[in-house]
C-alpha cells in the first residue's frame, strides 16, 4: 500500500474548519410579546483560548423598538463537549413599539478576530438573525394600555385616619410598582373631590430601574388631605387597569375604600360660675386660688401642642424633608390659632417679614418638586416669627377668659362680705 502525503497547510486548513474558532449565538427570552411590553435579548462570542480578540456590536432597531443595555459586557469561560471557551456576553432589553414581526439583525464581531478571520470564516462573523413576534393590543383592553407582569397598589398614612383632628393636614402616600414597566408609563393615581375634605395631589415621584430580569417602575404620589367638618369620610376605592402578559388575562390593582374618622377641635370645658351665696372669707380665698390652679393648668394644657408642633418643625427642617416641614408648620397654626386664618401653607405668616415670606414660598415650592429646599435656612429664619406668634396669641386679652371673671366673681363676694 503506498502512503499518501498532503502539504502541512491542507492539513491545518482541514483541522481548522473541522474545530471552529469561534461563533456566535443569540436567543431571546420571550419570543412572543405584547406591544409595549418587553423581552431579553442575549448575545454571545465564543471563541477558542488564545485566538484573538473580538467584541459584539449592539443590535441596531431603529425607532422599531426601544433598546437598553442592562449590564456592561461580561467575560467568563465555559466547557461545552469536553472543550473550553472563552465568553463574550451583552444583555439587552427590548421594547416594540409596533404590532407585527421584528426582524432582530445579526451580531456581528468587531476588533482583531474580525480582521484575522479566514476566508472560510466570514459566515461566522456574523450571527443568526431573529424573529420577535409582536401582538397588537387586545380588544377591549383598558386605557392606558400596561402589559406588565405584575403591578401593586400600597399605601401609607403620615397620621392614624381613623381619628383626624378637623383642620389638621393627613398625608396619604400612594405607591404604584409596575413589574414590566418604566414609571414614565404609569398613570398618576388620584383621589376624587370630596364635599368634607380639602385636597391637594403632590407631583408624583417616578423611579425606573431596568434589571436583568426587566424593568421594575415605581410611581409615588402623596396626597394631601385636610378635614373641614366633625364627622366620616367614605373614600372610594382607587384601581389601576393592567394586562397580565404572563396569564394573558386582565387585571386590576386596588386599594379598598376607606373611612376617615374626623374629630373637630375642641375648646376646653368652662368651669361654672360658682353660686351666688354668702361665704366665709377663708373659704372665699381658697375657691379663688383652685380656679387660680385650674386655670394655669388650662394654659399649660394649651400651649403643650404649640410645643410638640415646634420641636416637630425643628426636626423636619434639621432632616430637610419639606413634607413633614408643611405637616408639622400646619399642626403649629392649628394648635397657635385653631379658628383663625388659612391652615395651608400659602396661608400661614401674612404678617410675617419679606424673608419670612420667601421661605414659606419655598417651601411651598418644594412640595411641587419645582426646585430643591434648604431646611436649615427656614428654621434659622422663621423661628423668631413662630415665637412672635405665640406670645401675641397668647398675650391677655381685653375681656377676661372665663377662669379669671370666676375669679373676679369670688373676690367681689368677699369685698360685698366685710363691706356688710
């Protein structure tokens, strides 16, 4: 038998496209979707130890689809049939915006390996193309129109609803996350008018995270109410419509109707007048100083709120945080001056200085998200004001409170005594 002999390049040519180099492969996630929902698109370099480098250009969609890069590109190494491979992997997310079939074009293979590749490995430069099956939206789906995985409704309140001073400010924080979503999409939650409430809806926070597992939307709105009368408050249940891609089925998020409870503010009870007999001088001198005593009770009692509301201010300011500040400034009017003057914050301060008046303005600012807000510079300017308040307030006025005419009463019997 006579040997055959080949060249030594045949035989590394042959040894070359028996065992490829490198490849690419590409897979989506979902290859089914709704429009405006969203599916993970991977693609991978592998290439043999030692041979050159080479990275993946992004897939490139146009204004079909919006892509975002969830992770910087990673490189790790994997065994596949007993051989190594070193990996180049790029995750992305995929938003189509149109109905129909999105052609994902191939990847393709950038740097050095690209420009040492063999004319045998020009095929394999580039990956294999996909096809993105995208569902229009279902009849009779509710608008806004939200395919999502998942989608929550929470809330929270600043103070206990089942019992609300009237007047007193109550803040409700209403937490919308969307699971396939971007906080962008979601709609602002809102409560309807009520014929006993004041309220005002704060421009909602939006946050947007996109994972490797999808995009997680979080919309926050805090609302703010303020009871006008004594008495409950039913308010409706709040829903948002979505789609559940995973069950294809509708679905709605909901917060359950709840009643507020509200209390009006009460003025302190009146001692009564005591009656008109004839007493013994000492016991004259002893009634008049238990209503002396009753009556510095009454005024402690009166001006503990006014402080609690103070030192509440104080730490919103030292925390900069411009909604406990309003919270805390609209408990402080209350407790100073329940019947008297607006109880929101464009309202408090009219007699106040310009600088006074800036800073309220600010603040009133911040609560619309318009601008930042400086807690420390409010404290340091208003506190004098809030002082200056207080002690008008509280100064004597003309006609005496009904301790006092008590008071007043009991030593007139006594003077009517030694006079007879």
């Amino acid at each position: 038998m006579r040997a055959i002999l080949f060249p030594l390049g045949f035989l590394a040519a042959c040894a070359s496209a028996a065992t490829p180099r490198f490849h690419i492969e590409a897979e989506l996630e979902l290859p089914r979707i709704y429009v405006g929902g969203e599916t993970i698109l991977r693609v991978r370099l592998l290439r043999a130890p030692g041979e050159p480098y080479g990275v993946l250009r992004p897939p490139a969609l146009g204004d079909a689809a919006e892509v975002w890069s969830l992770r910087p590109a990673s490189w790790f190494q994997i065994q596949r049939e007993g051989a190594a491979w070193d990996v180049h992997e790029r995750i992305y997310l995929l938003v189509p915006r149109r109905g129909g079939s999105l052609t994902i074009p191939s990847a393709e293979i950038e740097g050095p390996l690209r420009r040492q590749a063999l004319p045998h490995e020009a095929g394999a430069l580039r990956g294999p193309k996909l096809v993105l099956e995208v569902r229009p939206v279902p009849a009779g789906a509710s608008e806004p129109w939200l395919p999502a995985r998942r989608i929550t409704l929470e809330e929270s309140w600043s103070h206990d609803p089942a019992a609300v001073p009237a007047g007193a400010a109550i803040t409700r924080t209403v937490i919308l996350r969307a699971d396939g979503l971007p906080a962008q999409r979601l709609p602002q939650v809102e409560m309807a008018v009520q014929p006993r409430l004041r309220v005002h809806h704060d421009r909602p926070d939006l946050a947007t995270e996109h994972r490797e597992t999808g995009t997680i939307g979080r919309l926050t709105q805090r609302i703010v109410l303020v009871p006008l009368d004594d008495t409950e408050v039913v308010l409706p249940a709040l829903g948002v419509q979505w789609w559940d891609v995973a069950a294809d089925a509708p679905r709605t998020a909901t917060l359950p109707a709840r009643t507020l409870r509200l209390q009006a503010t009460r003025a302190p009870a009146e001692v009564p007048a005591a009656p008109d007999v004839s007493l013994a001088t000492v016991r004259a001198i002893a009634v008049a100083l238990a209503l002396l005593m009753a009556a510095g009770l009454w005024l402690r009692a009166r001006k503990e709120p006014v402080r609690d509301a103070r030192r509440q201010l104080r730490e919103a300011c030292r925390a900069n945080d411009p909604y406990a500040a309003r919270d805390a400034l609209v408990r402080w009017k209350d407790a100073v001056s329940p019947d008297t003057g607006s109880r929101l914050v464009q309202g408090i301060g009219k007699d106040w200085d310009a600088a006074a008046q800036a800073q309220l303005s600010a603040l009133d600012a911040a609560l619309y998200g318009r601008r930042g807000w400086n807690g420390k510079e409010f404290w340091k300017c208003i506190r004098a004001w809030l002082r200056r308040t207080e002690i008008r307030r509280n100064a004597p006025a003309r006609s005496l409170p009904p301790f006092f005419r008590l008071q007043d009463s009991s030593a007139s019997a006594i003077r009517r005594e030694r006079a007879a």
